[in-house]
C-alpha cells in the first residue's frame, strides 16, 4: 500500500511542475515613473486623459504643442517609457518596432504635499498646500496591425 501511495504522491507532483510554465508574452511592455512633480494632480490630469490609448507618437505631438506645464513633464516620461522599452527589447533579443507602441496604462497619482504658511491679517497666519504629482506610463507593443 505505501508503494501506490508513492506513486500517486509522484504523478500529482509532475502534473504540477508542468503546470507552472509561464505563458508566453506577445509583445514588450515599459513603464516610467515621475515621483513628485511640483503641479497638482488635477492639473496634469486634464493633459493625460488626451493621451491615454493612444500611438506614442500621437502623443508625443500632441504634447509638444499643448500649451500646458504639464504636457513638458508628461512627455519626457514618455519618452523615458519608450527608452525602457527599447532597452527591455534589446535584453531580451526581441525584436521591437517603436512606432508600434501605444500607451496602454497612464495614471497621476497624488504626492505629498508641501505645507506653508502665509501671513494674513491681524497676526494671522493662513496655511497653504503645493500639491505634487507623481506619473506613471505604461507603453506596450500593440500587436492586432
């Protein structure tokens, strides 16, 4: 009875092992981080929602003729994303076509704030947030052209 007992333990073990190979991925997938940008949230909010999903070169030339400060800052994490792409693409003998690359994940999150105060009247003081940001982009190789 032990003997079968084995071999049940040997066949269950195997099917497992097998079963943790990682699945193929299609295609190279960056990303870049900014961590504290000195601009609100709902500010550079208001350029990242124009570029999500879109062509990175779409975006890119959407940015660098928008009015906005924080279209400057949103760019070179861009293209600091596309360089992490390019180099993941490179160390893993890919082959990687950049004009194929599309953002798939574009997010501002809050930063801490900088609290300060500014006199006011009568002796007052009033405090004062500079809010900061951080950007995180995320470009993949769209596979469906």
């Amino acid at each position: 009875m032990p003997a079968a007992k084995k071999a049940i333990t040997k066949r269950a073990t195997a099917k497992r092992t097998t079963s943790r190979v990682p699945a193929k991925r299609a295609g190279v997938e960056a990303r870049a981080l900014l961590r504290g940008t000195r601009q609100s949230p709902y500010k550079m909010r208001l350029v990242i929602d124009q570029i999500r999903g879109k062509d990175v070169n779409e975006a890119l030339a959407l940015l660098t003729f928008s009015k906005k400060h924080a279209s400057k800052q949103i760019s070179k994490t861009l293209k600091s994303a596309v360089a992490n792409a390019e180099q993941a693409a490179r160390a893993t003998g890919a082959a990687l076509d950049v004009d194929s690359l599309y953002i798939k994940h574009a997010v501002i999150n809050e930063g801490p704030k900088l609290k300060r105060f500014m006199p006011a009247a009568q002796g007052r003081a009033t405090p004062i947030q500079k809010r900061t940001s951080h950007v995180d982009i995320v470009v993949s190789e769209r596979t469906g052209r």
